[in-house]
C-alpha cells in the first residue's frame, strides 16, 4: 500500500470544512499503525501536531487525536518508555478532559493510551488507577460487548503481568473475552 503524508501540514483552519479535511489524514495514521510502519504514522503525526502548533491550535480536538496517533505509534514501535510518550498522552488526556469533560469515552480512550504509557515506564499504581478510570467510563457508556472495553482490559491484565499478579491478571483477560 501506498501512503501520502506530507500535505498535513499544509492545511489552514476554514470552518468546519478543516475538521473534514484532517479525517483523511487520520485515517492514514491509522493505517500506517494498523501495517506495522510505526516510523511513517509518528513522521505524520509530528508534522501534522507541529502544523497545529505553529497555528496556533495547540488545544483542539485535532491536536488531542495526533497527539493519540503519536502516541500509539511510539507504544507500538517500541518507544512506550520514551518521554515524548508520556508528555503526549498526558497532554491529550488533559486536552479532551477540557474539551469533553472526564466521563466522555474520547477522554477514557486516551487515558487508556496513557495507562499503558505508565506501564511501559513502570510507574504501575498510576497507570492501574488510570486504566480503572477509563474502564469504568468505557463500561458504563459502551458496554461490556465492546472492543474499547476489551482493550482496557487487556491493559489493566498487563499492569497486573508486570507485577507478577497472574491470578488478577488471568481475572482481566478472561473478562477481555
């Protein structure tokens, strides 16, 4: 597959017609993640982040959804333990808790991204609170049945596999099926 990434930054804020304009990019992020090319969907998601940046829209929503996109790309190639890691996903998480409030389910996703962050640099009590945070507003919003919940699950059974807490860790991922 092919991947076009360097028009991100080229775009300029027209109304509604700019939050149109970025899905596709989005879109692209999430693919290149999706077929494992995590240097390709950080590249995009720094460039387009820094065009947020300098136009001042440091903020927004667009700015908390690359700020994700980076964020799962550094956590899945590896680069979880990274400061940029962690500064990012904190940062989107205080962005759509501004935005959205801390009960919304974009909110609970993106602290879910951070629990997982916290994870990887050992910092488990924190990343464990967070992760129980997000599971309870994603439970509560999306039900059980659902891949977001699922997934949180799965990240709260890794904090308990870091600890060497297999009964506990067993109880989430059997839940996570």
């Amino acid at each position: 597959q092919r991947y076009e990434i360097g028009a991100i930054s080229s775009l300029r804020y027209d109304g509604d017609v700019y939050a149109e304009s970025r899905a596709p990019d989005l879109e692209r992020i999430d693919a290149l993640i999706r077929d494992g090319h995590y240097e390709a969907a950080e590249q995009a998601a720094r460039e387009a982040l820094s065009g947020l940046e300098a136009a001042g829209q440091d903020q927004t929503r667009d700015a908390a959804s690359y700020a994700d996109r980076l964020v799962e790309a550094l956590w899945q190639g590896g680069k979880g333990t990274r400061t940029e890691a962690l500064s990012r996903a904190k940062l989107a998480v205080e962005i759509k808790e501004q935005l959205f409030g801390p009960d919304d389910v974009e909110t609970a996703r993106s602290r879910e991204r951070l629990g997982r962050v916290l994870t990887s640099t050992l910092a488990f009590a924190e990343a464990q609170q967070l992760l129980e945070q997000s599971l309870g507003v994603l439970e509560s919003s999306l039900g059980g049945a659902n891949a977001d919940v699922a997934n949180a699950l799965e990240s709260i059974g890794r904090v308990f596999v870091a600890q060497s807490q297999f009964d506990s860790a067993r109880q989430r991922f059997e839940q996570a099926l």
